[in-house]
C-alpha cells in the first residue's frame, strides 16, 4: 500500500482534466473475416495529449489468410500508401517500413490477436483530413475510415473549460 500517495497525487494532478467534458482519449475497432473494420470513423479529442487505438481480430481465419492491421495517414496519402503496402509485402505485415507518411500503425494481427497504438495527438494537424485503413493487399478498398479531430470549442453545447 505504498503506492497510495502516488496514486493520489495522479489523480490530483488528472482532476482538472477529468472535470472537463468527458474526453475519451481511445477507440476501440475490431474486424473479423469480411473485408470491414466496426468503426468507419474515429473522433479525437484536441485536448487529448496522446491518444490510442485498438485493433481487434474477431474472425476465425488465421493471420495467414486474412489478417488485418490499422494505419493511420493523411487522407491525401492513403491510396500511395496502399500501394506501396502492397509492395512492403507480407514480410513487413504490409506495411511500409519507416514511411513518414505513416503517422501510427497497428501491426498484422489475426483470429483472436489484438494489437494497440499511442500516438500524441499533435502529430494531427487542424485543418488537415486524416484517415485509417487496413494496409493488406486487396483490403484498403473497403477497409478505412476517417480520423477526425474533433473541434470542442465549435460545439455550444458542449461546457467550456474556464467559463
Ligand atoms: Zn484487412
């Protein structure tokens, strides 16, 4: 129980935060054997310093057969990326490997596999359209969505901090 103090501190220093609109600084997708992620589009917060996706594999087939993993780029850059996924191969989990266009990735997961990512949330520019798919060779067609962040000040009814 010599952790209590530190604990305590944690949440004294978290309160302030916490107090705010509840901000969810995570998103859970999963995709089974269809060619589909659950989720067609993530919201983050701005007030999220990081923020972490994850992946889960609800099929039956195994991850030589139908795997799926979870990139995040620009929405500019998803069809390149794709393509060069393509080209990585499955020796890299299709995914290209050191690709600045790549802001997070969740490695190649299959049946019954979870896989997670932290990214901090400034590597998001405002204004800038980002989105997510799932890199595996013939999957990106219909595996992605978009990642959004999301502008709190701009919606009324949400409470403002500090007012
Ligand atoms: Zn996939």
């Amino acid at each position: 129980m010599k952790l209590l103090p530190v604990i305590s501190l944690t949440l004294l220093v978290c309160l302030p935060q916490a107090g705010m609109a509840s901000k969810v600084c995570e998103a859970r997708i999963s995709a089974g054997d269809a060619l589909r992620f659950d989720v067609s589009e993530i919201q983050v917060p701005p007030d999220c310093r990081q923020f972490t996706v994850h992946l889960e594999h609800t099929g039956m087939l195994p991850k030589a057969a139908t795997g799926h993993n979870w990139v995040l780029t620009a929405s500019k850059d998803m069809d390149s990326v794709a393509r060069d996924a393509v080209k990585a191969g499955s020796d890299n989990g299709w995914i290209p490997p050191d690709d600045p266009r790549i802001i997070a990735s969740i490695p190649l997961i299959g049946r019954g596999e979870r896989g997670q990512v932290t990214f901090e949330v400034n590597a998001l520019e405002p204004g800038t359209r980002y989105g997510f798919l799932c890199t595996v060779a013939g999957h990106s067609p219909r595996m992605r969505g978009s990642v959004r962040l999301v502008n709190q000040a701009a919606d009324p009814s949400m409470p403002q901090p500090g007012r």
